[in-house]
C-alpha cells in the first residue's frame, strides 16, 4: 500500500524549473510567429514565470539564455526576480548562435573561435555569480557535416580543454551540468552527441560535472529511462530538460507525445529517492510553444510533469519488489501499470486546494485577465524571440 500523505509531501516538494525562452516567441526554420503579449525583456519573461509559479506553486525558478537575457546588471535582475516571487536558475550558455561557428565553437579547428566560446562559457559562470545561480548549462552544436570535415577525435581533445577550463572556474557550490544531443545542427558528427559521451568528460572534470538530459534528443526508440536509472546510480545525473518530441527534437510540451514514457521516466527517479531538491537534480522544461498560447502552455507542461510524478509516486514498491523477487514477470509490471493507469487529477487538484491554490491553475489563468493585461500593456519594442 502507498502513503498518500507520504505522495502528497512528496509532491508539494517537487520543483521545476521553466525556461525563459519559452515565453518569447519561437518557431521553425520556416516561420516565426509573433504572439500578442510576448515580453519584449528578461523582465518581462520573469513576470510571466512568475506568474506561473503563483498558479502552479511548484516553479519558483527561471532558466536564463545568454545572450537572450543579456542585461547590463544581473543581480538588479536576481533582486527583481526574488521581488516577483521566483529566483534565476540554471544559466544556459549559446555558442551557436554566431557566424564564428560554423565550424564549431569549442572544439573549432581555429583557437580563437575556441577562445572566444570558451571565453562566453567563463562569462556565464561570471553572471552565475551575480545572479546566485548554481547550475552552468552546457549544450554545444558543436560537430561536422561530411566524413572527413575535421578529425573527430582532435575534436574531443579541444571540447575536454575548454570544459577543463570552464570547470576549473565553478565556485564551490556550482555545477556544470553537460547536455547532449544526437544531432542538429550538425549531421555526419556531433561533438556531444549522447549521454555516454557526456558522462565519460563529467567523470574525468570532476564530481561538479553532471550529465542533462534533454527527453528530445535521443534517436527513435531509446529507453530513456534507462539512461536515468544508469545515471542515477553512478551519481552523474544533475538535471533534466523535459519537452516532448514526435518525430526529432520537436521541443513539444512534457508529456504531449508520450506520458507514459514520462511516467518511466520519473519512476526512476522516485525509486532512487532523487525527486527531493536536495538530491540535486535540476528538473527543468526546455520547450518552445510556436502555435499555442505561451503561458498556458507552460502551465500545462509543469501539471503535465505533476501528473507523471503523482502516479510514479504511488507505484506499490513493496509489491513490485515482491513480485520482482519471485520472477512474477506479469504481476511486477501489472503493479506499474495500476499506477500509470490511476486518474491522479483528483489528488492534484486536492492538494492545490490545500496549498491554497486553484485546482485547476489552466482555468484560472484564462480567469485572471493576466493574458488580456500583457496583450494590452506590452506594445512597442521588440519582442523576445528564440534568437533574440
Ligand atoms: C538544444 O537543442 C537545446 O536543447 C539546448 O538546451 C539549448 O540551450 C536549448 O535547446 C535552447 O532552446
Ligand atoms: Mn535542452
């Protein structure tokens, strides 16, 4: 039997993190379009995850992009952030977004291009200084397009330097959390192209060095859950960035495509006891919502990561052991199923009503004329973009 005041502790504890790119506008190769009401400033983007921590009550941080959130002085921009209710967090990197790398940034054949990507990521660490943020992420387009473009291993020599480096400059209490990604940009060799990768540079920089794993950029049909649980037990595993993908790395909301996978996923991680924020894990969305409403998508996206956690949570691990143990192969896997199939809605939207909250935070931010107030207020300037 599972304690639902032991779920329900659990799940007031939880906490993740929102991007704040995924309230600028954002789309494809083909067309980005402009929604009325998207911030035009980090400040604004702040508002907007501030006010999704307030409907929600379990994101009280925002991921910063740099340069997409630039500003001239970043712990005026903490303080505004800590005033609006939620603190900065992970400070992602971009060293894909200038025509200095084409050929790479870090592991670019050209040292001042690598001094140059090298130089952004010390400057990341700098404002993670400024801001209080603990995580460094790192996620690099790094790679090559054609069998013999440049040598793949020469390659891996200059990525360990420039993290060697970067890692050497993490105060105390940071961390660098390395992210990897199949492919795209690049076609024939990515740099960092999957979690083995990511792991074996972390094991050589240090325990400060974790691997991120972003749920859209593995190939069709691997078992993510897997990775987590491999992770989990070598103590390599610092964060997630959650998005839901159909087809690549489509950046959909968490747990549109495949909820159970989500489930698996989380299941994981309960079983290793890391869904506390002490156990470190950083469980961020990183999403781009191109043709539906920014914020309430986002909202949905953190119930979504709810749902997933409330039913992994009440997954009978005594009987699974059990089952386990006797090789009962049908009966361990009807006990995670029976999770998976529990409507944990109803216990959600109790336990925001005794967090004093609206139980269905959707509906109350369509009520709450928060979308109305932007669409009229922030006009002129320019809006915030992927890219921007
Ligand atoms: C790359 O596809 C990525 O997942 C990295 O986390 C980037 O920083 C982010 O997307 C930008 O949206
Ligand atoms: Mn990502």
């Amino acid at each position: 039997m599972t304690d639902l005041t032991a779920v329900k502790a659990a799940l007031r504890g939880q906490r993740i993190e929102t991007p704040s790119w995924a309230y600028a506008n954002s789309g494809t190769r083909f067309k980005i379009f402009a929604v009325p009401g998207v911030p035009r400033d980090s400040e604004e983007k702040i508002a907007d995850a501030a006010t999704v921590h307030r409907l929600t009550g379990v994101a009280p941080s925002v991921a910063l992009h740099i340069p997409w959130d630039r500003v001239d002085d970043y712990a005026a921009l903490a303080k505004y952030a800590a005033d609006a209710g939620v603190a900065i967090g992970a400070i992602n990197s971009n060293v894909f977004q200038d025509d200095d790398y084409k050929l790479g940034s870090v592991t670019h054949p050209d040292p001042r291009v690598r001094r140059k990507a090298t130089d952004h990521l010390l400057e990341c660490v700098d404002i993670m200084d400024a801001t209080g943020s603990r995580d460094l992420k790192l996620w690099f387009s790094d790679g090559t397009n054609y069998p013999g473009q440049d040598s793949i291993r020469a390659r891996q020599d200059r990525l360990a330097e420039a993290l060697r480096e970067v890692y050497d400059r993490l105060g105390e209490d940071q961390r660098m959390l390395l992210e990897y990604k199949l492919f795209e940009p690049a076609f024939y060799t990515t740099d960092v192209p999957d979690w083995g990768t990511a792991y074996a540079h972390c094991l050589e920089l240090g325990p400060k060095a974790g691997v991120c794993v972003d749920t859209g950029h593995h190939a069709p049909g691997t078992n993510i859950e897997f990775i987590v649980a491999f992770l989990l037990r070598a103590g390599r595993l610092a964060a997630f960035d959650f998005n839901s993908r159909f087809y690549a790395d489509d950046d959909l909301m968490v747990g549109a495509a495949d909820p159970f996978q989500l489930f698996r996923i989380m299941y994981e991680v309960v079983a290793a006891d890391a869904l506390r924020p002490d156990a470190g894990i950083a469980f961020m969305l990183d999403q781009c919502h191109n043709i539906e409403g920014k914020i309430p998508a986002i909202i949905r996206s953190v119930l979504n990561v709810q749902e997933a956690t409330a039913k992994a949570l009440l997954v009978d691990r005594e009987a699974l052991g059990e089952a386990q143990l006797r090789g009962d192969v049908l009966g361990a896997n009807a006990v995670l199923m029976d999770a998976f199939a529990t409507d944990v809605r109803p216990l959600l939207r109790e336990l925001r009503t005794e967090l004093g909250l609206d139980p269905d935070p959707v509906a109350a931010y369509r009520r709450s004329g928060y979308q109305q107030r932007i669409e009229a207020e922030r006009v002129g300037g320019v809006q915030a973009g992927w890219g921007a």
